[in-house]
C-alpha cells in the first residue's frame, strides 16, 4: 500500500509585498494524508472527486500551490467537471469580503504620495545645509541661510518653508479621517436595502458568468451600477502558518509576520503581515469595517452596465485560475461585486462571495497580479 497526500505550499506577499524580497521570507508547506492505495489507478480515482492541482505564481517568488503525491511521485490528474468546494467560507469572508463597503475618499492616496514628496525636499535641504560651508568657501551664492525671527527666537529661513511641509499632510490625514467617519455614520443611517443577486447557471472557473440584479429600492442619487467579478487569494491562517513552520505563537514570528496584534472585532481577521494602515479610520461598532480590503494576489474582469430587467454577462478576470478553495493554508476566493455610482458621498459597493466550481484542467499561472493592499487604492 502507497499513501496518498495532498501537499500545499504558500509564499503570501505581506502588506505592501513591493518592500519585501520573496526568497528572504520561508516557503510554508503542509502534506494532508488522503489515504492508502494499492495501486496509482485507485488513487487516481480519488483524486476525481477533489478538486485540480494549480500552481500560481513560481518558487523563487510569491506563490501558491496545490499538488497529490502518490508515494513520491507527483500525478497528473483531471478531475470530474463542476467540483465545488463545499467547506464553509472563513471568518476572513464572512466579516470583510460580505455586505456593503464604502470607497475611501482619493485623498488618502494623494496625501500619502505627497508625504513621499516632502521627505525628499526635506532630505534635499538637509543635504544643502550641510553643504553650505562648502559651497561658501569656494565662494559660491547660498541661499535660505539667514534667519526668520518670530517672537524672541531666530529660526532658519529654509526651516519657515519645509517644516510646514511636513506638518500639512498629517493635518490633511486627520481631517479627511474625521470626514471618513462622518460619511460611515451617514450610511449606517440610510440603511439601503440589500440587492438580490441571481446566478443563470452553475458559476465555473475561467467561464462567462451570467447573472440578473434586482433592487428592492433604488434611490433618487444613485446614477448607475457597474457589475464585475473577482478572483485573488486570501492570506493564510497566522495560527497556521505558525503551526507550519514549527514557530510558538508567543515566541518570535517567521520573516514577513508581525507580532500578534490586539484583535478589535474577533481573531482570525489579522493575517499578521501589518506594518502598515490598510484602511482609513473605521467606526469600531461595525464588525470588519466598512473598508473593502483588496486581496494581495487578485484578478478582476471588466465591469459591465447594469440594466433594470436584463441579464449581465461577465467575462472572466483574466487567468487561468482555480475554482474556491476554503482551506486554513490556501485560500482561493472569488465573489461578485456591485459598484453603485451616487451623487453624493462617493461610490458604494454591495460584495457577494462565490462558491466557483474548478475547471476540469490545473490552473498553471507564473505571473501573480499583485496589490500592496491598501483599500484606497482598489475599486475607484
């Protein structure tokens, strides 16, 4: 008898996965035993009721794999056509990838680039203060070195300039966070009522899918609605990972965690790669927020018009990619997403996960589209 295993492998890009080399961080793997088999035709008739193998992304980079190995030997196998992963989706989907979202105001984004501007102009005086002395003996014109005086101190020139600078976007932060908690409690009021969405038929990986929308009310400031449809990768459980790759949850985490953080709605919601503010200020009553974060590995199709009465029909963001899998390792999500343009208090979105069968074909995908997971910077 030859046992059958199920292997995974993860490499998830952490929070802003651009600062990050993929082959500084560890490659997690997990074998799950499948059973005995007599012979590799048995276990080959196993594996058609499971779902594909898929390999995205390579082993020197950000990836994610699922493969069978019979003994040693990893099988080549096609699977029974419309497997669905039936186990329930994770906590991760259930409080933050279900309901409606808000869009955060652009200004976040802009401000923040304008923070990456202002340090450089306040590295560049810096370094022209340093070199004044310099360029004052070989006899050179310097300029912002005289004083400013305000009240009974002396300040330097160049400091009246630059030092607001510095202080600006974090005044502009604060008050568009205020203003972002202002437009939260404006929508928990208006209360909207949920959209009906309908699918035509089975919902297949890498295949059209055809859907009707229907609104119980649609009010006077809604213009109109885009529909589309996503697929990405969700992070991996942190107890998981730490359970992996052999790490104490109260000891030092692995490269690319951070240590735990407090959990403000419920623990499973953190994957433990922060570092960073992924969302503007949420109202903490609101469990998960109001926020859309963006999966770090994801693929989106092309929206299409919504039209009262008529079918949409949406291609498949481009791939190929896997059906839904819910496993605390590997997570491949897909859901549908209702992106409804208002005349006043930015666009809303209305997210409906999706249990997506696989294609009876792995998914082979080496160029992984990846966000650094900011939700500014996801549907606009």
């Amino acid at each position: 008898m030859t046992p059958l295993h199920e292997v995974q492998y993860v490499r998830y890009p952490p929070f802003e996965a651009g600062r990050w080399l993929p082959q500084a961080l560890p490659l997690t793997q997990r074998r799950r035993y499948l059973g005995n088999f007599a012979t590799k035709k048995d276990a080959l008739e196993l594996l058609k009721t499971l779902h594909p193998p898929f390999k995205l992304g390579t082993r020197d980079g950000w990836f994610v794999e699922t493969s069978y190995v019979y003994g040693e030997e990893v099988l080549e196998t096609k699977t029974t056509r419309n497997i669905t992963d039936e186990a329930p989706f994770v906590d991760l989907i259930n409080h933050q990838r279900r309901g409606w979202y808000l869009i955060p105001n652009p200004i976040h984004h802009v401000v923040r680039q304008f923070i990456n501007t202002v340090v450089l102009v306040l590295l560049a005086a810096l370094f022209y203060l340093f070199i004044s002395p310099l360029l004052i003996f070989f006899g050179l014109p310097v300029y912002g070195l005289e004083t400013v005086q305000w009240g009974l101190l002396d300040y330097p020139a160049l400091a009246v300039f630059v030092v607001p600078l510095l202080f600006a976007p974090l005044v502009i932060r604060v008050v568009a966070n205020l203003v972002e908690l202002q437009r939260q409690n404006r929508f928990l009021r208006s209360d909207p009522s949920p959209p009906e969405i309908k699918l035509a038929g089975p919902v297949i990986a890498n295949e059209p899918l055809g859907l009707t929308v229907s609104f119980t009310n649609f009010p006077e400031d809604w213009n109109h609605v885009d529909v589309l449809w996503r697929v990405g990768v969700l992070p991996p459980s942190r107890e998981e990972l730490l359970k992996e790759l052999n790490r104490l949850p109260g000891r030092q985490p692995p490269p690319g965690l951070s240590t735990e953080l407090p959990h403000h709605w419920i623990v499973g919601l953190d994957d433990g790669t922060a570092g960073g503010e992924d969302a503007p200020m949420q109202i903490q009553e609101v469990k998960g927020g109001l926020f859309l974060r963006p999966m770090r590995i994801m693929a989106t199709s092309e929206q299409q018009r919504w039209n009262d009465g008529e079918e949409v029909l949406l291609q498949p963001p481009k791939g190929p990619w896997p059906g839904s899998v819910n496993t605390d390792l590997v997570r491949v999500h897909w859901e549908c997403i209702l992106r409804i343009d208002r005349s006043k208090g930015g666009a809303l979105l209305w997210v409906q996960p999706l249990k997506v069968a696989h294609a009876d074909v792995a998914s082979v995908l080496p160029a992984l589209p990846l966000h650094d997971g900011r939700s500014e910077l996801d549907i606009t």
